[in-house]
C-alpha cells in the first residue's frame, strides 16, 4: 500500500479504516485515565524506555570513567553512577520491562479476553510505579545516592551521607506495582481463558508470565519491608540490623536476597517465554517439548526461593549453609538447559526466516546460555570465593540481564510491535541493530569475564593500571552497545507514524492475538474465540481455530 | 466503552471485561486470596526476623515483653475478635438478602470497634511506653534493672512497633474502605446476588484480625509473666 | 611468509603477555581452584559452540524455501528429553562435588597457622603480627608458612581479598571472620576490598609481600618492634584498671583470667561456652551480655574506649596468661 501520502495536521494517516485502542480517544485525559490493558502497557512502555535511557546514560558515564585507572570523575560521584544505574535498570526497567509493557498487552489478547480482570487496579500499579519513580528521580537530582543498589547495611542505614531514604521509599513504593501486576495475571490467567483454551493450550509466553507473577506476589512483599525497616532504621538511628543494640547486618542481605535471587528470574522468565513465541514463529514449528518447557518455568520459579544464600558464600556463612545454597544453585541450572535445549530442538526441520526478532531469538539462546554457564562459576564453591565481587560477577550477570533479558525484551517488541502499532518498523535497519548490539554487548561484557578471574573487584572507581587494556575494550564495547539501542529508539518512533500498514499477521504466527486487527478494537475480540487446537500447531494437527 | 458486554449484562456492578457475574466474582475473590498471599509474605519477612533475634536474645525478649501491658492487649484481643464477627455479619446480612441498612449496621459497628482498637493502642499503650522511654529512637532508656540483657531489649521494641505499628496501618487503610462500602450498602448496592466488594473487605478485615492474633502472643505473652513455670 | 608468521605469533605472545588469563599464583589452594576454573571455562565454551553451532547449522540447514513453506510437525521425544536433563544434573553433581571438596578442605587452617589480626576501617587495612609489628594497607608473610587472619571491621562491611591467594571473606563489624592461606611464591601481590565500602572503596588496597623465611625474620627483627601484640595488650590492661577487679584472686570482683582462655564457662543461666576470641570481645564491649554465676553485672562498657585493634590486643594479652599461673576461677 502506498500509505506516505500528505498527512492532514493532527490526523493518522488515511490508511487505517477501523476504530481501535489508539485512534478510539485522542485526548490526554483518555490516555491518563484507560483502564485498557493495552494503553496501559503503552504508558508503561514509554516510562520504562525513559527509564531504561536513564540509566543507560549513567552506564554510558560509568564506561567512560574506567578509560582511565586514575578515573575521569571523583569517586563519589563514580559511586553514585553505578549506584543510580543499578537502581534504575532493576527496579524501574528489568523488573517491569517484558510483563508490565508486552505482559499488559498481551495476556488478554493470547488468551482470549476483553481485558485483565481489574482493569482499574492495572492503571493504579502504572501510577504506583510512576509514584515510585519520581521517588527515585527525585534522589538522583537531589544529590544521588551511593550505596549500591544492593542498599547494604551498616552501610546504607549509618554511614553514606546520600539520598538512601527517597530510594529506598522509590523502590518501596514502585513494589507494590509489580504485586498488582502479578496479581492480576494470576487472577486473569486463572479466570479468563477462552472457552477450549486449557492450560496446557496456553501459549508458553503466558505460562512464563504467570511463573513470573508468583514471584511478584511472594517475593516481592519482603523487599518491600526490607526497604521499609532500612528507611525506618536511617531515619531513627535504630533498628534491627544495627550492631549496636545486638542487630545482624547480615540478616539485611538473607531478607534482600530473598527477594532479589528470584527477581532476576523474574528478569529472565518473561524474556524466556518471548523467546518460545519467537522460535516457533520463525521456524512454524510447534514448540519441542512443551510440558517440559511449561513446567521448567515453575521450577524455576519455585526453586529460585531456596538459592539466596549463594550471593553470600564469603560472609562467613557456616560450611553447612554453603554447601546446601550451592547444590540448589545447581539445580536451578537444570530447567534453563531443558529451555535452550528445548529451543534448539524446535529449530530442527522448521522453516526458519530471519526476521529481526528472530535474530534477536538465536542471540538469546547463545548469549544466555554462556550467561547461565558462568553461573556454574558462582554456584561452585571454591571458585566463587575468588569470583565474588569482582567483575566476573558483573559479566556474568549482565549476560543474563541485558543478554538475556533485554534482547528478549527488544525482540519481543520487534515481534509485536505490528500488533501494538499496526505499523512495520524498516526491517534492515532492526537487523543491522541487532547485529549492531550483539556485536557491543560481547566486546562490552566479555572481557570482563577476564577481568574477575584477574581479581578486579567490581564498583571500583579507580583501578591497577594493568586493568586497563580490558577495561577500555569494554569502553568501546559500551558506545556500540549506546548506539545500538538509540537505532531502534529512531525507527520505532518513525514507524509509529509513518510505518506501512502492518496487517493482522505479518508473520504468519499462530496465537489469537494474531487474529484481531492491527491494532487491536478495545474489546480485543468482537466475539470472544472458541480454542479447538493446541499452541503453535503450525502444521494444524490439532483442529481448526474457529473465529466468531 | 462501559458494555461491550450488553448481551451479558445481568446486574449493574457487571464489568465488561467479564463473560458473566460468576466469572466475575470468583475473579474478585481469587484475586483477594492472592492479595493476601502477598500480605502474608509483607508480614513473614519482619516475622521471619523476629524469629531469628528472639533465639537470639531469649532474655532479652522476655525482658521486653514483660514491660508491655498484657491487659490492653487482651482487651484488644477481643475487640478485634468481636469486629471480625460483626463484619461477618455484615455479610451474612447481605448474602440472606436483607436491607442495606441492616448491612450499614454491622459495617458501622465493625468500624467503631476497630477505633476502639486503635484508640487503645496509641493512647493508652504507645503513649505509655514514650513516657517509660520504652520507643527505639525517641529516648529509649535503658534500665539497669535490666541487667545483662538490658542492651538488646530495644531490638525487641523495635520489632513491637515495627508489628503493631504496620498492623495499625493496615487498620487505618481498611476503615475507610469499609466506610466507602458503608455507603455503598447504603445505597442498596449489595444484594444476594452481588456482594463482592462486601466480601472482598470482610477477607481483608479478617486477615487483619489473624495478624493480630499471632501478634499477641509473640509480643505480650513470649515474656512468661503470667505462667508460674519457667522462673527465670 | 615466515617473518609475517613470526610477526603474527609474536604479536599473540605481546598480547598474551598483556593480557594475562589468570591473577599469579602464589597459595597451596590458587592452583586446584584454577584447575577448576578451567574446567568450568571449558565446559562453558564447549556448551555455546554446540549451542551457537547447532542454531547456524539449523539455521541454514531449514532456511524457510518459499513465503507458504508449512514444515512437518515433528514429536516430543521423551529420550531427548530425559537425556538433556540426566546429562546436565550428572554435570552439575561432579562440580558440585569436586568445588565443594576443594571448598570444605580450604575451610579450615592447620593447626600450625600463624595467627594475624586485619582490622578494616574505612578505608584502609591495620594489620597485626603477634609480634607486635602494625602496618597499614601492606602486609609482609613468610612463604611456606600457613597464616591464619582474624578479622573484623570498625564501621561497615568490608571484604579482604588476595586473589593471588584466591581467598576472600567479608570483614563485618560487630564479629569475627577468618581466612587463611600459605603463600608459595615469593612476591608482591594486590590485597583489595571486594565489599563495597564507600567513598574510597576502590583505595581500600594494598600490597601483600611473601617473602623468604629469613627475608621475614630480617624483617621482622628490623621493624621498630617495642612490644608484642601481649605486651601492648597487658600495658591496656593496666592503663584501663582492668586489673582493679580481675586481680587474678578469686576474690577479686571479676575472675582472674589466667589460663582462662580456651577454657569452658560456665553462664548463669547453665549453659557453656568456650571463652575464645568472640567472647573475649564480647565481654570487653557488652559486658552485661555475660552473665557469670559468682559475679555481680558491674563491669562498665569499653565500647569507644578501645579500638578493635586495641581488642585484639586485649586478646592476645588474655590468652598469653598461661594456664601455669591459673587459679581455680568462677567455680
């Protein structure tokens, strides 16, 4: 379709003939107050990608700094970067990312409802999360804060000198958003499905979102008080970590833990359960494995409750201790081989196209499988002791988080941002980003692996200057890494406007989210669909999917 | 966009997003019961630590606990009790079909006693313990007839603020909730057919309530005073 | 042809010269934990070139022919399945096994350790010698012999690490740790914090020189030596009037200390405990979380009196009273 035609000021453009979410409401109001699921995820899109340029730009800052042993800033200020980038990336971008942004739009849509059950506790975590933001804003210009986003005590409650209050009430508060999130995917997953769409008919993105979401609920409520008591503590010069009247400062790091262990699952669940939607999209496979893959993510979910224990191998933590958090470390190793072998699988004897999301699929599978092996590094005893804190730790982790978990993200949104926009972003140009950030991301995070064997321990702010061969490859690494991301920012929004019309299915890929209009009507679905076949049944086995 | 469901619609509570009122209420209730799934894990965390400090500091605990008033917290006890069972009559009354003033009745009740509740609590015991120099933070004293144990007593009343306060907060947030509903019941929104809301609030009061009751004994009764055995 | 060659292979050994793989190796444990690590990198690098082979292969292999290409449904297979999830657990156990048996062997010191005292402070490392000798940030150790460091910090976490030595533990105020090593190269190596720390975290670091026996001693005897770490800790003891009530008689209005450490204690409430380090510093800081049968509670704080050097020192003094001046005590 010819669709670039002179546009009419304050118009779409003449090309998209039915009423959908976007075009239903042009006003602000409509936009702040929706309680539409999939404006919802738009409004969490557009802040977390605020939120994920800010912390980036911290990175970019941090990157620069160790050009230079001696460093460039005071270390304070180096301090706080990597402090704000953490807090930023974890808790105000990895945390939500995929469930709040494509989980929000697509959960109804995959399984065949109007909208989550509480639509309007949906906008309230979306303000939640805002309120939490600013918080957190408001630390960052008021002085930032240095504690590392890890808030360790006796450090963070007696002795920084920064704004560890409004952070730690940021992240409090931005909490409860992903409470409400995970409940209701819970209670929609549970409640809403289509008529004929049985559990194990589920698309597998949605089983991992409801993985995720029970972490949300359980796990999440003690961060929450932790941050509460450390805030509380701060602000009364007492408390229950304080040495002083008998209290443990260790006890901080079990009750951090507990939550933080199983929330970078909750990074990495969803980016694994995009990555079952992709596979089999571009290959036009069903899935290989599906009860295994379905159920790794339960035991992931479940078991990454027991494994807190292994980020504090070197506080003195008893042998018996250590050696139980390493053997359930180990285990938890196990579901995430089964997915990329499971992954790899599907791929044999598809029909596979290349398509940016799938590229950003096969660099998933890689780069994860790398970062899930250097885990075996920490999970081992003996090397973690000399691992531990150093930047092995950071390599290994952000092979996970940004290997893992962003590229999932980024090749999710590629995948449904027809869906979401009803445009086609230039696929060229994603491919040539994807390669772009594939290429940064190895140079950026790989020679860090080397440099913790070496011994350099992390959040340093000066170093030896025999880092420094390593440290300024990563540099380089990070501005291709910069690069990469602002190319999607730019064709993404052009497309927004001026992308062609996108269609229904420009892929081709099964899932009833591919059976509404691009964009979807506010009611998703003008009949509510009746599910008669199995997910990805490609070869169409199962039956046939019936339309209203 | 208010009914996209017209053809579904049975009551005018129904939302949209829903094929039917049955759907409908088995979401609220289950997304309540998950709700407080949450709850319990925002609690199990300062229990959990309670846990671990009172193996700890067995002596001092029982020190601390000593100090509180075990009367007021009875009391209170039952009050709360008693406000449990008003607002499960306040359910009943709607489930039996009976007017939204009977159910108003028992709400308002339920909110008068959860007052009482909180009344007790600051005035007469927290009030208490600042004048005895007994809250962490704001001139804790502590006394050498204490002895030994005297220097973890206020990790103890850190921990009772801590509970008792964050417990009164959910009291705090639950009362106008329950008066927002009282209105509701007011205006005869709440039949035999619908009362979701009416049950969802009766869940939360009820949670509330059994936080309470295993804040009692870990706070007032850990201390043994009033057991004859164990004469430390 | 051949000098491009002999350029290229000098080039990899410059580069191989720059960037070395691993830290030296400079303990009895640094070599079997690198042999792990190796293990480890190479399983790791085995792992994704199968996996990043395999997607190539299958990905040319199956490349998508024309726009309606449907492939065959292809199966679960239920052997495949078992035998990447059997497979991988097998591997995970042999690490588990060999890491935790390298681990649980370096966790303890031999008995015939030599004992030095680290006290972290922001930010900047105190060490010890029995021998009374304080240095800052540096630290000199015979090679050849185990040292056993107690540590504790004055203000926040900290986290000693060698990684010549590779060994690391968390140095946290308010308790105990320790670490040991015996160096077998002589040397000078990075001693870091690796718990973040604060401001000048990344300039909490120093230097470890191993050297040669008789190096040590020369260094050592050179060393402004006054006193030893006992000595200092007895001068403490009288300057602080400890000696006042713990006269050494049973009469006295606490118990003699002589020969007490080591021994078991028995509390008033009639539970044991082995008076060691921790209680030692226990009983200097929070004396009234001590409760003694035969003793009143009188005994004041030191907390802000005495440093955790001037603990450390305190301890040593305790535990240089020998057991041949020890009188029968709070019985």
């Amino acid at each position: 379709m010819s669709t670039v035609i002179a546009e009419m000021p304050g118009h779409e453009l003449p090309t998209e003939s039915h009423v959908n979410y976007l075009n239903v409401d042009h006003s602000v109001k409509s936009w702040l107050l929706t309680v539409d699921h999939k404006r919802i995820a738009i409004l969490y899109l557009i802040s977390i990608t605020l939120m994920f340029f800010v912390g980036g730009f911290f990175a970019v800052l941090m990157r620069l700094n160790l050009i230079e042993p001696q460093g460039l800033v005071a270390p304070e200020t180096y301090n706080k970067l990597f402090t704000m980038h953490g807090v930023i990336m974890v808790f105000f971008f990895l945390v939500p990312s995929i469930p709040a942004t494509l989980g929000n739009f697509l959960v109804p849509l995959m399984i065949g409802a109007r909208d989550l059950a509480f639509p309007r506790i949906n906008l309230l975590s979306w303000y939640i999360y805002i309120i939490g933001a600013a918080f957190t804003l408001y630390a960052v210009i008021s002085g930032g804060v240095d504690t590392g986003w890890t808030f360790y005590t006796p450090y963070s409650s007696t002795f920084a000198h920064s704004q560890v209050i409004p952070t730690a009430l940021g992240v409090f508060i931005t909490g409860f958003s992903s409470i409400l999130t995970g409940l209701n995917f819970i209670v929609t997953i549970h409640k809403m499905r289509a008529p004929g769409l049985t559990w194990f008919r589920l698309p597998l993105f949605i089983w991992a979102m409801y993985a995720t979401s029970i972490i949300f609920i359980l796990g999440t409520p003690v961060i929450a008080i932790t941050m509460f008591l450390l805030g509380l503590e701060r602000l009364l010069h007492i408390g229950i970590f304080d040495p002083a009247i008998g209290g443990d400062p260790i006890l901080f790091q079990h009750m951090f833990w507990f939550y933080s262990h199983p929330a970078v699952y909750i990074m990495i669940l969803p980016g694994m359960g995009v990555m079952s939607e992709l596979i089999t999209a571009f290959s036009r496979k069903r899935i290989f494995g599906y009860t295994f893959v379905a159920f790794s993510s339960f035991a992931i979910a479940i078991i990454s409750f027991l494994v807190w224990g292994h980020h504090m191998f070197v506080t003195g933590q008893s042998v018996y201790a250590g050696l139980i958090f390493s053997v359930l470390s180990f285990l938890v190793a196990i579901p995430s081989a089964i997915k990329v072998f499971n992954w790899t699988a599907t791929l044999y004897k598809g029909s596979i196209s290349y398509e940016a999301p799938m590229l950003y699929a096969l660099g998933f599978i890689g780069l994860f499988t790398m970062g899930g092996l250097t885990g075996l590094f920490l999970a081992s005893l003996a090397t973690d002791v000399h691992l531990n804190g150093t930047y092995f730790i950071v390599a290994h982790f952000h092979y996970i988080m940004v290997g893992g978990a962003v590229m999932a993200y980024l090749g999710g949104l590629h995948f449904w941002w027809p869906k979401i926009t009803g445009r086609l972003y230039p696929d060229a140009w994603a491919r040539f980003a994807a390669l772009v950030i594939f290429v940064g991301f190895n140079l950026t995070f790989f020679p860090q692996f080397v440099l913790g064997y070496l011994g350099m321990p992390r959040r340093y702010a000066v170093y030896p200057g025999e880092f420094q061969v390593l440290n300024v490859m990563s540099s380089a690494g990070a501005s291709i890494l910069g690069v990469g991301y602002l190319i999607p920012l730019i064709y993404f929004i052009w497309s927004f406007k001026y992308g062609p019309i996108a269609g229904p299915n420009p892929w081709g890929a099964k899932g009833l989210e591919w059976t509404t209009p691009s964009p979807p009507p506010t009611e998703n679905f003008t009949e509510i669909p009746i599910v008669t076949e199995d997910a990805y049944d490609y070869a169409g086995t199962t039956g046939r999917r019936t339309h209203g | 966009m208010a009914d996209m469901a017209t053809h579904h619609a049975q009551h005018d509570a129904f939302k949209h997003q829903f094929e039917d009122m049955d759907q409908q209420r088995d979401a609220g209730t289950f997304g309540m019961w998950v709700f407080l799934a949450q709850e319990i894990m925002f609690f199990g965390g300062i229990f959990g630590a309670y846990i671990v400090y009172r193996l700890l500091y067995h002596d001092s605990f029982e020190i601390g606990s000593n100090l509180l008033d075990v009367k007021f917290g009875a009391a209170n006890t039952v009050v709360l009790i008693a406000s449990s069972l008003t607002m499960a009559m306040a359910i009943h009354s709607a489930q039996a079909g009976k007017k939204g003033k009977t159910q108003v009745m028992y709400l308002l009740l339920t909110v008068l006693l959860g007052m009482i509740f909180l009344a007790v609590k600051f005035t007469f015991e927290w009030h208490n313990d600042y004048t005895e120099h007994l809250i962490p933070g704001f001139g804790f004293v502590i006394r050498d007839a204490w002895g030994a144990a005297g220097v973890h007593v206020p990790l103890f009343f850190c921990f009772y603020f801590f509970m008792t306060g964050l417990h009164a907060l959910h009291m705090i947030v639950g009362i106008p909730i329950i008066l927002v509903i009282a209105v509701m019941a007011w205006r005869n929104r709440f039949d035999e057919v619908y009362y979701a809301p009416l049950e969802m609030v009766g869940l939360y009061w009820h949670f509330v309530d059994i936080v309470w009751i295993f804040l009692f004994p870990l706070l007032y009764l850990v201390g043994g005073r009033y057991l004859s055995i164990g004469g430390h | 042809m051949t000098g491009l060659v002999q350029f290229g292979l000098g080039f990899l050994a410059q580069m191989a010269a720059m960037l070395p793989l691993h830290p030296p190796t400079a303990s009895t444990i640094a070599e079997n934990v690198d042999l792990l690590y190796y293990f480890l990198t190479v399983l790791t690098l085995f792992f994704t070139a199968l996996i990043f082979g395999t997607i190539f292969f299958f990905m040319v292999k199956f490349h998508r022919q024309s726009p309606d290409e449907i492939p065959a449904d292809t199966q679960t297979h239920l052997f495949l399945e078992l035998t990447w999830t059997i497979i991988p657990t097998l591997i995970t156990f042999v690490i588990f096994v060999w890491a935790s048996v390298l681990y649980v062997q370096n966790s303890r010191p031999p008995a015939s350790s030599t004992e030095m005292f680290v006290v972290g402070k922001q930010w900047m490392w105190h060490i010890q010698h029995p021998e009374g000798i304080r240095e800052i940030n540096e630290m000199h150790v015979p090679v050849g012999q185990p040292i056993k460091l107690t540590m504790t910090s004055e203000d926040v976490i900290h986290d000693f690490y060698i990684p010549a030595f590779r060994v690391k533990k968390d140095v946290t105020p308010g308790r105990y740790s320790s670490l040991w090593f015996q160096a077998t190269e002589v040397g000078t190596y990075h001693l870091f914090c690796a718990q973040y720390c604060g401001t000048d975290h990344s300039e909490m670091i120093g230097w470890v020189y191993v050297m040669s026996p008789t190096d040590y001693a020369a260094w050592l005897a050179g060393g402004s030596k006054s006193e030893s770490m006992a000595q200092m800790g007895g001068r403490l003891f009288s300057q602080l009037g400890c000696q006042s009530c713990h006269t050494g008689e049973s009469s006295g209005r606490g118990p003699s200390l002589a020969g007490i450490y080591g021994t078991s204690e028995r509390m008033r409430d009639g539970s044991a405990r082995t008076v060691d380090d921790v209680l030692i510093r226990q009983a200097i800081v929070n004396p009234n979380s001590i409760a003694l049968p035969n003793y009143p509670p009188i005994m004041p704080t030191f907390q802000g009196q005495v440093n955790e050097e001037q603990v450390l020192q305190l301890i040593a003094y305790v535990k240089s009273l020998g057991p041949e001046e020890r009188t029968m005590s709070s019985k």
